[in-house]
C-alpha cells in the first residue's frame, strides 16, 4: 500500500535495533544466509533444498540470467510516496512477491509450513500450499485466518484423489489452484542420489495425502504390479520404518502394528506423479473448480498461448529452480517471449533464482506481475523458524521497495523493461 515514510520499516527497524545491540536473527545477505542455513541442517536436507537437477547448471543459469540484466535508474523523480501493492486473482496485495511451493520442510524445521504460513499471513504475502507438504493445507488455513493462500496440486495417477485435493483447496479458502507441470517425473538430482536419500520413502512430505479420505480410504486396495521386494532388515531399514510410522496419522505403534505406514508410502509413491498428463486432462480439473487455475513449468511461449486457449487463468513461468532439467532455459530468459505470448490477457508469474530486491524489480520490468520465492526462505525457517521465515521475506519486500524507489519508480505500474538494459 502507498508508503510516505523516507525509508522502508523494515530498514529503519534493523538500525535501530541495531543502535540498542540486536542484530538480525538471520543473516541479510543472501549467500550466507544458505551458508549458515547449510551449516544448521542436516547433509541430506541441505542436499534436498539446494540440490538442482544433474551438474546444476540451471540452477547457475537462472542467477546469471538475473545479472545479466541491469537497472538503469532514473533521477530526479518524487518517489516520497511508493506503492508496491499489486492486485492478483481478486485481491489487492500489499506486495508482488508469492511464497513459492515448497515440499517436506520439516526437514528444514519441526514447525514446518506451519511456521511459514504465520509468516506469510503477517505480511500478508500469498503462501503457495505444496502438494508435498509436512503439514496438511487445512491447519495452515487455519493459521492464515484470512491472509491469501494457494494450493499447489501435482496431478496424480488417481483423478479422484485430484479432484478431493480441488474440494479440499476450496474448502478451506484457496484463491487459486496451481499445477505445477514440470514434475510428471522425478528429475536425476546427484545431491540426493548419492545419499541414497528420498523423504518420501520415509513418509515425510506426504501430509496432504494422509489427511485425504480418498487416499486414506484406498489404503486397503490392491496396488498394480508386484510387491517390493523384502528389505533385509538393518539398523537403517528400522529408522526409516519407524520414521514412516509416525509420519503417518494413527499412532506409531498402531502403524506398525497394521502396517498403514507402509501402505501409505507405497501408495503415494505408485500415484504420485503422471507422466501421461496432457493439455486433454485439463477441463477436468476446470469442472470440478470454480477456483483459477494456474499452469506452472512454462517456458515456451507456445505452451502459453495454448494454456490460455485451454481456459486457464495465470500462467507461472518456472523451471522448479532447475531441479527438474539440467541445461534447461533460465525462467527469467524464458519470461520476455511468453509474456508478449501471453498478451496481457493473464498475469504472468516467475520464479527461479529469486535472491533479493532487485530480482523482483527485475522481473516486474520484464513483465512478471508477481515474483515467486523459493529457497531463501526456506533457509530462514532453517535457522529461527517462524521468526526466521519471516525476517527474509520482509528483507525481500523491503530490498523490492527501496530498489523500485531508487530506480525512480513511485509504483509497480511504473516497472517497465524501459528500467533495464541486458548485457551480451
């Protein structure tokens, strides 16, 4: 909303506490945020969070992108009052700046997308519900009260899991249904790979699935093909059970005894994803939601134009932060070609390299009119929680506005590729 004060709150806060003695809980600079962050987890959810897809070079390719474009402020300019609302699916948000989706981050903190939902309800900043979650999206609902919220669906082998995943979004005040395209399989991410570690396996990440009656209801059923082999039986094949068993709701040693853990594990992993998902299975989902649908994972413009052809309400350009294809397009390269595809007759969103202020800005002048971030707050949550999550993204809204402001921009209507140069 418009600001008349000279400088962003939360800069003037930290000088002051600063003044008295406290220092930020989490580091301001973004790359040792993650090296802290990366020091306070674990190997294997350190590898989890920042592992990208084969060598990585997207995940590179998506900062280089960002610094190849630069801001060429303009002076002179009254910015005394700045507004950096933007409006968005029937809502007015105070910033353009979305929670990107997120999955199993209880490895990052106990609290998990319980403590980022509180964060980003006290900013007001739409929370992206992940498909993955550690937590089911009704008690982040709760937690938001009536801050912005979206759910993140990955489209299963089972439609009417799909479609509970729909009713459940809508119930408990989504504004929005995301699908995130780009994951019908699991890319080939070398962090993970070579410590043999896949949360899932241990039933974390999949809260939304327990707390479905569909899914829970079909426990019982018989899956397709064979059963897996027995594991034989060593000191890590009992942690991992035990880990599935109270991940899952009922009571560990009720899991254990009836092998509901078990079951569930297997059962997300054999409906997962569904690498058949084509643009034929969309009116599915259009009939059986009132709620927008957003389509994310495009990088071709003709992809978007289709998506708008097939009635979808936002497009969300993304590569999952270069965790799906190695070598694949940075998203921020990708933006320019489908926003003029898209033709204003959507908004258009980003994610993928998100780091700070000037990245959005960035962004916005390419045509964004929201900017996804990912990773860094997951790295705040790493190290103060709630607290932590919190910090980051008021540093990223604060960063936003100064940079805009300092670019001689008073609004986000004033953002336009007229701000930046690219260098060759």
């Amino acid at each position: 909303m418009p600001d008349a004060t000279p400088t962003p709150k939360r800069q003037t806060d930290i000088y002051l506490a600063g003044a008295a003695g406290a220092k930020p809980r989490v580091p301001v600079d973004p790359a040792r945020l993650e090296a802290d962050a990366s020091r306070a987890m674990s190997a294997a959810a350190y590898a989890y969070v920042a592992g990208g897809a084969g060598s990585e070079e997207t995940v590179r390719a998506n900062r280089r992108a960002f610094e190849r474009r630069r801001l060429v402020p303009r002076v002179l300019r009254d910015v005394s009052v700045r507004d950096t609302s933007v409006e968005l699916f029937g809502r007015r948000l105070p910033s353009p700046l979305v929670v990107s989706p997120v999955g199993v981050l209880e490895l990052a903190h106990p609290d998990a997308d319980l403590a980022v939902a509180r964060a980003a309800a006290s900013l007001g900043i739409p929370m992206v519900f992940s498909s993955q979650a550690s937590v089911p999206m009704e008690a982040c609902a709760g937690a938001m009260h009536t801050s912005p919220r979206w759910f993140q669906l990955y489209w299963s082998r089972d439609d009417e899991l799909v479609e509970s995943f729909a009713r459940r979004a809508e119930a408990c005040g989504c504004d929005a249904i995301v699908v995130t395209l780009d994951t019908t399989l699991l890319g080939w991410r070398p962090r993970d790979l070579e410590l043999g570690h896949l949360p899932f396996l241990r039933g974390q990440g999949i809260a939304q699935y327990t707390s479905d009656p569909v899914f829970m209801r079909k426990l019982a059923e018989p899956l397709p093909g064979a059963a897996p082999a027995r594991v034989r039986p060593t000191a890590a094949a009992v942690r991992t059970l035990l880990a599935m068993a109270r991940a899952v709701p009922g009571g560990a040693l009720r899991n254990l005894r009836t092998g509901t853990a078990r079951a569930a594990v297997r059962r997300f992993v054999a409906t997962y994803s569904r690498p058949s998902l084509t643009w034929a299975d969309l009116p599915f989902l259009r009939a059986r939601t009132r709620l927008p649908i957003v389509l994310k994972g495009i990088l071709h413009p003709d992809d978007a134009r289709r998506a708008l052809d097939a009635g979808v309400d936002g497009v969300w350009v993304s590569n999952h932060g270069g965790r799906q294809v190695d070598g694949s397009i940075a998203a921020v390269d990708a933006l320019p070609a489908i926003v003029e595809a898209v033709g204003g007759r959507a908004p258009v969103l980003m994610d993928g390299g998100v780091r700070g202020g000037a990245d959005v800005v960035r962004a916005l002048a390419l045509g964004a009119r929201a900017v996804g971030v990912g990773r860094p707050y997951v790295y705040g949550l790493a190290l103060a929680g709630e607290a932590g999550v919190r910090e980051v993204l008021a540093n990223l809204v604060a960063e936003f506005e100064l940079t805009m402001a300092l670019a001689g921009c008073r609004s986000v209507s004033e953002i336009d590729r007229g701000c930046l140069v690219e260098l060759h």
